[in-house]
C-alpha cells in the first residue's frame, strides 16, 4: 500500500502551537539562529486577550504576516506596545527557531514561484477567489453553518458508515465556474509552458489551487465552514486545524483512470464533486488507521462505497485508508482541501497509547477491557463460591 501521498507543497509549520512555543532550548537544525538568542527569550503562557493585535501584511516578513498577527497577544507584557518592527523582530528570532533553516528556504522558493505565477496569470472569475457563503453554498449547508449545533450539522449531513460525512454543498453555479477557471488555468499553463508543480506525487492530473490565488478563499472555507464540523465531527482534532493543501484532480479520458489504497497527509479531507458528465470513480473506504495499523485488515464494517455527485461532499479523516474506482467514461473533477492541525501532529508525537480514532486500535483496546472483564467476573465468582462453601 502506498502511504506517500504527500503534496509538493509545504506541511504545515510547526510554530505557533499556542503556550508550547517558549524559546528555551535550542534546535540543532539551526544554529544560525540559535547562537543570537538570548535563553530569556520567551512568550507568555497564556494569551493578552485584551490585547489588539496588528497586521503585519505590508511587512517584508520571512513567515507568514497571520502567524505575526496570532502571536502577537502572547508577547511578553513590556513587548505589546512597542514598535511594530520591533516586535515582528522579536517573533522572528522565536520563530526561526522552530523551522530548519531548508524548511525556510523551501517555503521561501514556494511562495516565489507562487507569486511567479500570480503576476502571470489572469483569472477568468474573480468572485471565486474571495468566498460568500450565499453564492458559494447551498442554503441548507449555510444555515446549519449558521447555527453550529451538531443538531443543525446532523439535519443536513448523513454519516453513512462511521467517520464517514456526506453533504449537499456547493451550487452548481459555483461548481461550473471552478470547472471553467480550472480549464483556463490548465490553458495558461500549457500555452506559457510554465512548468507547474502537480497537487502531489499520487497526483500528476490536476492541480493545486493555492498556486494561483485561491488560497486565501480556501482558508477562510477551512477556518469558518470545516473547522466547525472537524469540532463536532473529529473530536482528537476538535478546532485545531490550522493549516491546508487545496486542490482539484481530474480522472477520464487523457487523465487519470483510477487512484491506489493511500491514506493523505491530512487530518481531515473534504473531497467535493465539481462534475462533469462520468460513470465510474467511486470511492472505496477501508477503515482509520494510525501509522502502526496502516496495512492491517479490513473488518467487514469498515468496507464501504461511495458514488460521486457535483456539488456533494464528503468529508473523512485524512487516516481514512481509501482509493477511487476506475472513471469509466465521461470526465471527473473533484475538489481536494486537505485540512491539517500542527498541534494534533505535535501532540501526537509524545504519545504512547492507542488512538481512539484507529479502527484496529480500539479494537484491542475493546478485546483487552473484555478480558479483564471476564477474568475479574472470574476472581469474583470463584470467592462467591469460596464464601457460599
Ligand atoms: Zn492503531
């Protein structure tokens, strides 16, 4: 089974994990950095909520302007209201701790050729690039959006087999413009001969959306629309998702046929059909499994099929151990926005016990608490007959 399904685009940066990111040891992987900080170095525990914290976009900055933005109000109290320059300083040395000095420079080219591309190409639907909910979205799927209960998610979302979520979404408008910007963009490419970086090495059809401009809509469809389900649906990875790779990928005719067993480099995927016309290209679900259990057994509740429709998604763990049936006939596109959170990933690292969310790990778990049931209902019965004899 092929486990590398990662993107060609960045993971996540492990920085900004709230209270853990105090600059008190040092990173071998940086040493650079590491011989200008002073070991005093460090940020409060718990946030200034009180505190307005600036933007930093115009800034010529080595992160991202956000982060900044996010860890300003964990500053030391003497730092909130100095210069702007000077805090963003401040956060830098701290941050640069954190990411190798190769993960920097593999950001930096990244955002270079992004930036490369941007100047260059012209997209065809603005209103695509900065989301509203009312265009974008069936009303249904807003309004339970709008409420926030996991009652108003469950009125709108059926889970047909265990971590398995389904839902109307997109408006078919929505899904025909995408379709026509996708092509516009496969046009430009191929016309300039602009040598594109393709969504992942599982993928060589189709292409990543946050390359030409889509990444901050697709940000804000994480942050307002796929976190609230993640808190009510994915509860090890609750809120926490705090960073995406987006893409589409195109099966048929001259693209690809048909996708291997893989699990993503996600915490939580959402998979949207954008269309068009196609018979075939289900996908086939074989249960969660942590890194340990990825190539175990399926058990017979875990075998399920799922048949794309435009504008229906489906979201599931990125463990999720799944493939896609061969696309038949016609041409597939489908929407990918793989959402990831730093701080489960980091969380992850330090633990011992079995994941709650593993299909063969609560199976032992569940074998292990049985026999200890039997064998203590065993002890009690024996004294029972011990003090009726
Ligand atoms: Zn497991």
């Amino acid at each position: 089974m092929s486990q590398s399904d990662r993107p060609e685009a960045p993971s996540p940066a492990t920085v900004a994990n709230g209270s853990s990111v105090a600059a008190t040891t040092a990173r071998v992987e940086n040493p650079a950095a590491t011989a200008t900080i002073s070991s005093s170095l460090r940020l409060r525990l718990n946030p200034n909520k009180e505190h307005r914290a600036e933007e930093y976009e115009d800034l010529q900055l080595e992160y991202c302007p956000a982060i900044f933005t996010a860890l300003e109000s964990y500053l030391p109290p003497s730092m909130l209201n100095t210069r702007r320059e000077d805090k963003a300083k401040f956060m830098h040395d701290i941050l640069a701790k954190y990411m190798p000095r190769t993960e920097q420079t593999r950001i930096q080219k990244l955002r270079a050729y992004r930036l490369r591309i941007i100047a260059n190409y012209r997209p065809l639907y603005r209103e695509l690039y900065t989301l509203n909910p009312t265009a974008f979205f069936v009303p249904a799927f807003v309004k339970a959006i709008n409420e926030n209960t996991e009652q108003s998610f469950r009125s709108i979302i059926s889970e047909p087999s265990p971590g398995i979520f389904t839902f109307q979404m997109l408006q078919p408008r929505i899904c025909e413009l995408f379709l026509s910007e996708i092509e516009n963009f496969e046009k430009f490419v191929a016309e300039t001969k602009f040598r594109i970086m393709r969504p992942n090495i599982m993928n060589k059809y189709g292409v990543v959306l946050d390359d030409f401009g889509l990444g901050p809509m697709l940000e804000k469809l994480m942050e307002g629309f796929i976190r609230p389900l993640s808190r009510v649906f994915f509860p090890e990875i609750g809120s926490s998702l705090d960073s995406h790779h987006g893409f589409v990928v195109e099966y048929g005719k001259d693209k690809a046929v048909d996708m291997g067993f893989h699990v993503d480099d996600s915490e939580v995927t959402l998979n949207v059909c954008l269309g068009k016309e196609f018979s075939g290209g289900e996908l086939f679900f074989r249960g969660t499994r942590c890194e340990k259990h990825v190539n175990t057994s399926t058990y017979t509740e875990e075998y399920f099929g799922y048949s794309h429709k435009p504008g229906r998604a489906v979201l599931h763990r990125g463990r999720h151990r799944r493939g896609a049936k061969a696309t038949t006939s016609g041409h597939r596109v489908n929407l990918l926005l793989w959402c990831r959170s730093s701080v489960f990933r980091e969380v992850k690292r330090y633990q011992n016990d079995c994941s709650s969310w593993c299909g063969e790990c609560s199976k032992t778990k569940k074998e292990r608490q049985n026999s200890l049931i039997t064998a203590t209902k065993s002890v009690l019965l024996a004294k029972k007959g011990e003090s009726t004899s």
